[in-house]
C-alpha cells in the first residue's frame, strides 16, 4: 500500500481505526468478487440478463 494511501485512510479514520477499515474493505471486495462469480454462473446457464431488464430492476431500486 502506498503511503499517500494509508495517510488517507488515517485521516478518514484516525490512526487506531485503520486496521478495522482494511478489514471491513477486504470483506466488501471478497463479497463483490463472489457476486461477480456468481452472476457469472447465472449467465453460463440462463444467458445474459436482457438491458432493458436490468434498467428496470434498477429503477425500481433506485427510485
């Protein structure tokens, strides 16, 4: 990690929270590597979700 980076993450979270915030970004990176493991295996199987599909799932969730 380069040093610029963990300043960051200093400021953001103080010196003592830093090792709790690469923990929970690790988590969220393994989750999203996973999701994009597991969407893969859907579209093996079903195809690809059609576009206008998935714009309308996402507008529903997003308002």
């Amino acid at each position: 990690m380069t040093e610029g980076t963990l300043q960051a993450i200093r400021e953001w979270v103080g010196r003592r929270g830093v090792s709790a915030y690469l923990e929970r970004a690790t988590q969220r990176q393994v989750e999203r590597e996973a999701l994009v493991e597991l969407i893969a295996a859907f579209d093996e199987v079903h195809g690809p979700a059609a576009p206008e599909t998935v714009a309308g799932k996402r507008a529903k969730l997003t308002g």
